[in-house]
C-alpha cells in the first residue's frame, strides 16, 4: 500500500537525466535502480545527441572513435 511517506521516498528515488553539454532537463528521467547501455540521449534545448550509460544515477557519454569503434569517456 502507497502512504505518503512511501511516495515522498520514490519521488526522492528519481531524477532527471541532464544534458551533459548544456546541462538542461531532457525528456528523461530515471530511478536509482535504473541501468541504461548505449542509449541515444536528446536534448531538446540545445539540440544535441549523445550515446550515454547510466548506471545508479552516474551518466557516462560514449564517443566514437574515427575508425567506427566506440570507446567509453569519463563518467561526468
């Protein structure tokens, strides 16, 4: 059963997902328990898209290298 209290902790549990570039809201949001791989972030305010992973609220941009491989950047 839902009270109160238990909707205020889920509510805590979730964020949005932010451009890594701007650093604006996107139209993603996510909860601690969430696991995204290879998922193609965009931004609607600067209208960038970005390959990231998430993983416990950390989002990760991936980047391509110029030969097609795709090498992971640091977690931001």
């Amino acid at each position: 059963m839902l009270t109160l209290r238990n909707m205020e902790k889920a509510k805590e549990e979730e964020r949005w997902v932010l451009c890594p570039s701007c650093g604006s809201k996107t139209r993603v949001k996510i909860r601690k328990d969430t696991v995204i791989e290879k998922f193609p972030l965009f931004c609607p305010k600067c209208k960038k898209e970005f390959l990231i992973n998430i993983r416990e609220f950390e989002l990760e941009v991936i980047t391509e290298k110029k030969e097609g491989e795709i090498a992971e950047s640091q977690d931001i």
